[in-house]
C-alpha cells in the first residue's frame, strides 16, 4: 500500500514539475524568444539546464521552507504529500491552458497552507514572512524598473544601442570540418555581443527559477522523508524539462509576444532585476514567484519611460491647481524609437562631439524629462491591457483555488501527520 501511494506521489510531483516548466520557461526566455534571440526548442533546453543548476544549489533553501517550516514535516505523510502536490498541479494545469505564467510559488504555499489550516498546524509567523515579501518583491520590482524607464532607459539606449536586424543573429559555418555559429551578414558585433548578454541573462532567471520552484515540486515529498532532497532536484528538474519543451510554448507566446514588444534592452533590465530579485528571495528561503516579479519590471519599465513626457513639478502643479489640462502619458514608450532614430540626430554621429565636450558619447540626442511627446513615445503596444487584466486574475485565482481545494480535502479527509 505504501509502495502504490508513493508512485502515486512521484507522478504527481512530475505532473507538478511539468507544469511547472510550462509556466516558467516562458518568464524567463519569453523576452528573448519575442526578440528572436533563440528558439523556442533552444529555451527549453536552456532552460531545463539551468533551472537543474538552481534547484540542486539555492533551491535546497526553499525546499527546506516548503518542507517543514511552513507546516511541521511530520504533517507530510504521502497521503498528505499527493494531496498537496496534487492541487498545485490542477491549479498550474489551468493556468497552463489559458497560456499564462502562472505564480507557482504561491500556488504551492497555498497547497501547503490549506493543509496547515485544516490541521492546525500553520505557522502563521512564516506565512506572515512570506505573503509580506510576495507584496514587497514586485512593488519594488515595479518602482526600480519604473526609476530606470524615466531617468535611465533613454540614455542606456543612447549609449549602447541594441538595435535589432532583420532575420537571423547568428548562422551555423559548415565550412570548416566543425560546424560553428557564427554571426549572421547583417548583425553588427555590437548587437552579437548584447544578443549573447541578453541570453545570458535569461539563463540567469532560469537558475532562478529553478532555485525557486524546484521545491514547489517536491517539497511535500522531500519534508515527509519520502525522497532526499538529491533525489527531489533530479525529479523535478527532468519533470520541468518536460514541460519546457512541451506546454511552455504557449507562455513563450504569451510574455515574448502578447505582453510586450521588448526591445533587447528592456529585455536585459526586466531580466536582471526580477531574477535578482529572484534569486535573494530564494537564498534567504523564502518561496516568491518569478512570474510576477518579471510581469512587474515590464509594466514598470514602460510606465516609466512613459512619464517622462512631463516633469514631476508640472504634474504636480495640475494637480493642485485643479488644471483640466493634463498631460498624455504613452503606454506605447518600451518600444518606442530608439534616440538614436529621432529626429534629434544620428547617435553615432554624435558620437565625436559629445566626447570632445566632455560628455557620454550618444547621449546629445536624448531630449531631457517634459521635453518629449506622447507620439514620439509610440512605436508598438507596450502592453495589451486584456492580456494583463488576464495574468493579474489567474495571479490571484490560482493559489486562491489550490488553498481553498487543499482545505476542503483535508477537512473532509485527515490522512496528514497526527490526525
């Protein structure tokens, strides 16, 4: 008997760590998928790779949270294990299907959370820390990303301009008697060079994710002594693999090409600041979701690049005087053109004068805070608003559903540890 419910618990973890390669494959290479960088094949096993990377070093830390400070281990029989695993898995399987990141992490502490409830055995000081650091960790994602779109995206585009050919990156060599990768005709080594930090970049969100997530796969099984945490790391990671290249396509479509048209810039901000964040949350042992915190850097990135058509003095004037003029923000700004294509000038033109003046070569063409119209702010949609609506609502459904589920079961049926 024992033996039939822990394969039924190992299946169930892979049916979790499927989705959950479904769901964060596309946070983290959705940008550079939407930027052509790399396949949706070549995410997947990246993805896969480094997210093994992750769980089997930070990820042992979440693992150790979800899996007996949340509740007590001893709650996690495998009867008890299955039911949690099992709720997180129908939560992000319907998340899957709309084709949207689903927030794993709380999915799972809600799994987890429910089965505290029904047995009285919560800590609600650790759900406390936790729920406090899923406000905390994409308001802040937000506010950074929103301080570098309104002071510092428009001279980062100046200075490096990561502009993006047509067609291909890179091509394969076939001349020599190893094939290589080599640059494609029309790609300059400067966008090679960011093309290939842009990537790396994504292969860091993927350790994140997988330094976060891994344990919302096995945490249960691992915390009643059902597996080892080597043992757990291996399983998810070859279930999340399986997701990459399977369902992860449809949230590949979702965050590269539905959410926003990013640029490669923005793609490299988003990316650094949400896997950072990530990554610290995960250190520290607490289970915080990936896909929120990338969403947030999005949304905040162009919400900042987008106010800069008018001063903070100006908006605040309007506001206490009452004005009925007021000032047209853009929602269009991330793929806006980049200064180099105003009419202000041609960067590498600049590029002499401003270093024999003593300033940053490319930047003269930048147009200062207020100085800039809504219209020249708008080249693609930064966001589809229905798209966003979408996420935010199965952001709250799907650990609202996995709790309330968990409960339930629970109540009805009390096969966790003790009862």
């Amino acid at each position: 008997m024992v033996a039939a419910v822990l394969i039924i618990g190992l299946a169930v973890a892979v049916f979790v760590g499927f989705n959950i390669g479904g769901s964060s494959t596309g946070v983290a290479f959705g940008p550079a998928v939407g930027s052509r960088l790399v396949s949706k094949t070549g995410a997947a096993a990246l993805f896969t790779g480094f997210a093994l990377l992750g769980g089997a070093t930070v990820g042992t830390e979440v693992i150790e949270t979800m899996g007996g400070r949340i509740v007590p281990a001893d709650q996690f029989t495998l009867a008890a294990s299955v039911g949690v695993l099992f709720f997180v898995g129908l939560a992000l399987l319907i998340s899957n299907l709309f084709g949207v990141p689903a927030s794993t992490s709380m999915t799972a502490v809600g799994a987890i959370a429910g089965l505290g409830v029904a047995s009285g055995s919560l800590d609600y000081a650790v759900m406390f820390e936790i729920v406090s650091a899923w406000i905390v960790a994409p308001v802040l994602a937000f506010w950074i990303c929103a301080v570098v779109g309104r002071y510092l995206y428009p001279y980062l585009d100046a200075w490096f301009g990561i502009d993006r050919s047509d067609g291909a990156l890179f091509v394969i060599d076939r001349s020599g008697s190893i094939p290589l990768p080599r640059l494609a005709e029309d790609t300059t080594r400067k966008e090679g060079f960011w093309s290939a930090v842009v990537l790396a970049i994504s292969c860091y969100m993927a350790f994140s994710a997988g330094a976060s997530n891994t344990a919302n796969a096995v945490a249960p099984l691992v915390g009643g002594g059902a597996i080892s945490i080597t043992q757990g790391v291996v399983l998810a990671a070859v279930a999340i693999g399986l997701g990459s290249f399977t369902i992860a396509r449809r949230t590949l479509d979702t965050v590269g090409n539905d959410l926003t048209d990013l640029p490669l810039l923005a793609s490299l901000v988003v990316a650094i600041v949400s896997a950072t964040i990530i990554t610290v949350l995960s250190e520290l042992g607490i289970p915080a979701s990936l896909a929120v915190s990338a969403t947030m850097c999005i949304v905040g990135l162009g919400w900042g690049r987008a106010t800069r058509t008018t001063t903070v003095a100006t908006a605040a004037t309007a506001a206490i005087q009452g004005s009925e003029e007021t000032t047209t923000i853009s929602t269009n700004a991330l793929a806006a053109d980049a200064p180099a294509e105003t009419a202000a000038g041609d960067v590498a033109g600049d590029a002499t004068d401003d270093t024999a003046n003593g300033g940053v070569a490319g930047t003269e063409s930048v147009p200062g805070i207020g100085e800039e119209e809504p219209d020249e702010l708008s080249a693609n949609d930064l966001f589809d608003p229905a798209t966003t609506g979408r996420v935010i609502m199965l952001w709250i459904m799907t650990p609202s559903l996995s709790a309330a589920a968990s409960f339930v079961l629970f109540e009805l049926f009390p096969v966790y540890g003790g009862a």
